[in-house]
C-alpha cells in the first residue's frame, strides 16, 4: 500500500495560565523540590511562554506520491525536471481500478487504441504519441502484447517526454512504469472481495510476513471473473506475485520476485464507422462469435541486489528473465462494401482476427548514482549499463473456414460456426532475434544556489536478424539536458531538452529485408514548474511543452497498408495542469488538464499530400480527469469524479495521392464515477458506481478507421476489505 511519510514541525505554546490537568506534572516537581529542602516562593509567580518544537510523521495512505524510482535513482517527484504523473495504490484502490488501462483514466493526455497495429492488449497514446513500446515494470522494458492487472501495483509513474537517455528506444509521449509491491519489515495481511454488475467477482490477497530481523516475504494473489454490459464480452484473469526480500535497511539488500499472470478474455472489436461516425446502435450489441477468445500468459522472475555503499553513493543490479505467451482467434465486424444505408437487415461481415506469439527476454541492467562535490560545484551523478537478449517468434493463423456474416439487428453470437471452424495453422511464423547493450551517464550539477544544470547521454547499440532476411545493426545516441531552479524546497521551475529514437517500429513490428530507412527521432522541449502547497500536503504542476517526430512508421498491420514511414514529420504542441494531494485533512483531490494542438507536418515520400496540416489520429484537443474524496468522520467517506476528452479522428492514411480526405470521428465524452465507503479498524465496505449517469462514450478506437469500442455503461461494485495481522 502506498503510504505518505512526511514530517511536519509542530510548535506547542504553554500558555502562563495552565489547565489544572497540565499543572499536575509541575506539582509533582514542587513536591520534590520542597522534600529536598528548598523553600517555596509564597507568592505568585508566572511563567514565560514554553516553546517546544518537534517533528511528526504522518503514514497514511493518499493521492500524493513520495517517492519515485523514474529517473533510475529514488527521488522526489517535485525533484524531477521533467512532466511526471504518479498514480497512488489509494487512488487506484478507492477507485476500484483493477486493469492498467482502467488506472490510466486518472491521467491527462493519454487515449486508448483499440486492437491498433494487430495487437492485442494493452495500447494507449500520450501525448498523440503511440506508448505501447513504452510499457516498463520496475524500470525495465515490458512491451509484450497482454492485458494487465493493478493487483501487484505500489504505484504508476508517468514520465512525460522523450526519455530515450534513461530508457532506450522509445516515443516523443513518455514512458509508463509499474512500481511493483515489495516486502517491508512489519506483518500485514489483507484480503478484498468485491462483486458487481454483470456477474463480476474478483478476489485479492496482499500479506507481508517478517520472518526475519531484516528479512520478509510478501504475496499478492487475484482471481477476476466478469462480463461487461457489452453482450458476451467477458474476462477471466488469475496472478500470482511471490518476493522475498532480505537485507531490509542494511548495506547489502537483495530480492527475488515472480509475477505470474494469465488471462482468458472474449475480446472486443466494437462497432464498423458509418458515415465518419460509430455505427448507431445500442451500446451492448456485439458482433463476436461464440468462437472467440484472447489467451495471454505472463512469467516474470526477478532478482535485485542493492549494495549502499554510503550515504551518498547507491549500486543497484537487477537481472530479469520474462516469457510471454498469446494467442487471439476473434472477429471485427465491418459494414460490406457499398452500403449506403442502414436497416437492421443490413450485413456486416466478420473478418477473422487471428495471430499469436512467444516471446523470450533476458535483461541484466545495473546503475551507479553518488553525491559528491568538487569545490563550490555539487553534482548529483548518474551511470549505467544495460543488456537485453530479445527472442519472439510472431504469426497469424490461417484457416479456409471463416465466420458466417451477421446483419446490424441481429448479431446472433451463437451462430453455427463450420466444422472446421478454429482450425488453426501457422501463416509463415516470423521470428526475430536481437542483442542490445547500451551505458549511459548523467550528472546534476548545481552551480548556483538553487540552480542545477542537467546533462545525459546514453547510447545504444543493437544487432538483430529476422526469418524474412532482414537486418537490424545500428548504433544510435540519446541525450537530456537541461536547467532547473528551485528557490526553495516548495517550488521548482525548469526547462529540459529529451529526445527518442526507434530503428523501426515499436517492438520491431516492421522491418524491409530491402529497403532502408533512417530511425525514428522524437525531440520533446518542457518548460515546467511544480510547488508544494499547504505545508506540502498539495502538489501542483504545470508544464508547456512542443513534441515533434520524424520518420514515424506505420505499426498497423491489418489494413494491409505495409508502407513502412507514416508521416515524414508530426508535432504536437500542448500545456498540462496537475494537481495532488490534500486541500484539507479531510479534502483530497487528484485532477489534471491536458490541451494538445496536435498537426502533421510532412507526409512520406509517396503518400498523399492531403493529410498534412491534419490533426493525427486519437489526439483530442483536450483531456481531463478529476477525482476528490471527503471524510465525514472517522468512518465514512465519500468520493467523485469525472474523465473525459474532445473530439478524435480515426483515419488510415492512404498511399494514392490525390485522394480525397473524410476521416472518421469519434466524439467527446465525459464519465462520472462515484464511490461511498465505511471504514473500521479492521474492515472497510466500498460502493462503486462507474458512468454514474449512465453516459454513451466510445472508450477506443481503432486507428485506421476501422471501428471503435464502446465504454461501460452503469456499473455498480461492492467491496470488503478485510485486514489482519
């Protein structure tokens, strides 16, 4: 459970006219002094104000994250040059968000992709940006295609900006990085049960057990099972996250982490586009088969050792080894050519989604960080190594049988489906094998008092080789730099330059065994500030900032359009405003704003011209979210809030020039959640309603026009937590 620790001074005066309770101390000391033979004054005398000074610690859960792990080095979230957005367990638990994308709804300027580039799983843009390749658990790379759970999540870092010098390859929007559950030094045990609209049950244990002076075990559990107010849609998930962690506060620590995850899910393709808008039909309607399904199965095993070599210097090692495992067999229902207009009669054919893959990763990556001075120059220094062993074998499957069509009235899920229907074959299985090592180093000087200039470079070096011929060998260079002030210890402004860069696409999705292309490059240039409120329970942040691409590549693979570049060059220009913390002792508030003007600049060689000065796909003009909680009293609570965005387009972009341009909309949207709860010592019972008002929202979209999923509708959940020692 994420927890807030923050000392306060607390001053107390002693009045010179006391209660009677408090004189009762300074009695017992009279008493004593006239025993030992000193006279008493006989008359009154009053006593100067006493002062005393001291500092508490409050340890509560809250919205308003601590620490962070981001940057490669524990810092504080206000410390960081650089837009950061940090989703709290308590957020995350008082919201009932148990899927990464349900708690990524708390952050500005990020839209969901559905299905986008052949994927399955997890697909989000930040800043109009694609981030799928930009998924990371506890700092190192996890790109697979799956689904995933919040149940062994301390907390969500959100690092805005190309961050290809801490990271790698990467995009101009950010990276997105779990901070997993780790064991502490006291006994702690909770159990959640929670049930819900559409037959939704799921179960979490979280227990920590100190078995040592300096040494603890910690496991976390889940088992979801539910529908969804879409028809037939359904997920099924079970994790399991054992760690050991020894060495707890001593010099030498270390620990070994599994995290096992599988899920087993109807999945969804949504509705076709009619007329540059989703086709008009009640939000439940599904056009799948009774023969659809999405099976993913995550093992990630994890060993850290962090040796402190002094109060300013840190050496930390993790190796990880991870396999992944998909396979996706469904259908996206879509208008048949030529229709011009709808009646429940009219066809829509389902095209068979089909694919799979394996997927093997070993990393090893170590960091050095240290304080030290060399005369009036303080420096904040930062190195590392890195090596990563990638091995994936990808496919689609193949099959003579195919779904019979269904009409817009009648989807008919348990249509009867042929024999050899599922049949399922390998189609030309490619497979991709890679070794990757980079170092980099970076150093905080501050030369000034309060003024610190930040310089990194990182570089990068991969070779490569496909089934297809092709090759991949490169060495690419990235870089961060830039100025910070901070006055005092409650404000901080900046400006920092962040670049990125990609060989080809995101998870090396597309590679010409024959032609060649420069990487990707993504610059982002910020200018920022952050301030620490109301004696630091309030944090707030604003950031302008000018993202640009160039060389972008295509990463969608079922429109048949395998032109590897996109767009020559793209930006997005956009402010964010952010707020976390506590207004009162009993207020609480998590809120951001997000405005994009998002443009393509230059089309690729080739393409049609008609495109540039368009927005890009899935970027709207604005996103925002706030959630705010207020405690009655020591019991109860009660907590709402609201997401939503503008308008965004869904387009392919296509390779004849002079074609005319009508790309598909999607509209805005805002959601209201709301949430009641009642809590004792050991138990606390939770009310959740999601769309509280029962609002038609697209949640997805697919980028190339293709369809777009419909949000929830109403949904009611009922927890009870359960804690023990």
């Amino acid at each position: 459970m994420q927890h807030r620790r923050r000392k306060k001074t607390e001053t107390l005066e002693l009045a010179p006219r006391p209660s009677a309770a408090a004189l009762l101390p300074l009695g017992a000391l009279i008493c004593g002094m006239a025993v030992a033979g000193h006279a008493a004054a006989e008359s009154e005398q009053v006593m100067a104000p006493v002062r005393v000074t001291g500092t508490a610690e409050s340890d509560m859960p809250a919205y308003q994250a601590t620490t962070t792990r981001i940057g490669k080095m524990t810092q504080l979230p206000k410390d960081i040059p650089q837009a950061i957005t940090i989703v709290t367990a308590k957020l995350i638990e008082d919201r009932n968000a148990d899927t990464l994308k349900e708690a990524l709804r708390n952050v500005a300027g990020l839209t969901f992709n559905a299905a986008e580039g052949g994927r399955v799983g997890d697909n989000m843009n930040l800043r109009g940006f694609y981030s799928f390749g930009d998924l990371y658990m506890d700092g190192i790379r996890d790109v697979a295609q799956y689904n995933r759970d919040t149940f062994n999540v301390e907390q969500i870092d959100v690092l805005r900006g190309s961050a290809a010098m801490l990271f790698g390859h990467g995009q101009a929007g950010g990276v997105i990085n779990q901070a997993s559950k780790e064991p502490n030094r006291y006994d702690s045990g909770e159990v959640n049960a929670t049930v819900g609209s559409y037959n939704y049950t799921r179960i979490t244990a979280d227990v920590n057990k100190r078995i040592a002076e300096n040494t603890a075990v910690r496991i976390n559990a889940m088992k979801t099972d539910g529908g969804s107010s879409r028809d037939h849609v359904q997920s099924e998930r079970e994790g399991l996250a054992p760690t050991i962690r020894w060495g707890i506060g001593t010099d030498h620590e270390f620990s070994l982490a599994h995290f096992y995850l599988k899920t087993h899910n109807v999945p969804d393709y949504g509705v076709p586009f009619f007329r540059q808008r989703p086709l008009d039909v009640p939000d439940s309607r599904f056009y799948g088969t009774k023969g659809d399904y999405e099976n993913n199965t995550t093992n990630i095993t994890t060993a850290s050792y962090r040796y402190r070599i002094s109060d300013q210097s840190e050496l930390r090692t993790v190796l990880r080894g991870a396999q992944y495992q998909r396979d996706l067999w469904a259908v996206a229902a879509r208008l048949a050519p030529g229709t011009t207009s709808i009646n429940g009669n009219t066809v829509l054919i389902r095209g068979r989604q089909a694919r799979g893959a394996e997927e093997r990763t070993l990393t090893s990556q170590t960091d050095f960080n240290t304080r030290f001075q060399t005369g009036v120059f303080k420096h904040e220094a930062l190195a590392g190594v890195e090596l990563l062993s990638e091995r994936a074998t990808r496919w689609n499957y193949t099959s003579s049988a195919t779904a019979p069509n269904t009409t817009v009235g009648n989807p008919n899920f348990f249509d009867t489906l042929p024999v050899d229907y599922g049949n399922r074959k390998r189609l030309n299985p490619n497979s991709y094998s890679g070794m990757s090592k980079a170092f980099y180093a970076q150093d905080v000087i501050e030369f000034l008092p309060g003024w610190k200039f930040l310089a990194g470079m990182r570089r990068d070096f991969l070779d490569a080789s496909y089934t297809n011929g092709a090759r991949v060998n490169y060495g690419e260079s990235s870089y961060r730099t830039g100025i910070s002030y901070q006055p005092t210890d409650e404000a901080h402004y900046y400006l920092t330059l962040s670049d990125s860069f990609n060989p080809t696409a995101d998870l090396y999705q597309f590679t010409s065994a024959t032609v060649t292309y420069p990487a990707e490059r993504s610059k982002s240039l910020e200018l920022g500030a952050k301030w620490e409120l109301l004696d630091g329970d309030l944090s707030l942040r604003t950031s302008l900032y000018r993202a640009e691409k160039n060389w972008e590549r295509n990463t969608d693979v079922e429109s048949g359009q395998f032109v590897s570049i996109l767009t020559r060059r793209r930006h997005t220009n956009g402010i964010e405003l952010e707020a976390a913390g506590r207004l009162t002792r009993r207020w609480e508030v998590f809120a951001g704003l997000a405005l994009m003007h998002s443009v393509i600049d230059q089309q690729a060689p080739g393409r049609t011209p008609q495109y540039v000065g368009m927005n890009p796909r899935n970027t709207p003009s604005y996103t925002f979210n706030l959630w705010s909680t207020y405690q009655f009293n020591e019991a109860w609570k009660a907590g709402m809030g609201v997401e939503g965005m503008g308008n965004r387009l869904a387009y392919g972009l296509g390779t004849n020039p002079g074609t005319t341009v009508v790309p598909n909309a999607v509209p805005g949207y805002d959601r209201w959640d709301a949430m009641l709860s009642y809590e004792h010592q050991q138990y606390t019972v939770k009310l959740n309603v999601m769309n509280l008002f029962d609002r038609r929202y697209y949640a997805s979209i697919y980028e190339n026009g293709g369809f777009s999923v419909p949000g929830t509708a109403r949904t009611v959940q009922l927890s009870l937590n359960w804690k023990f020692r």
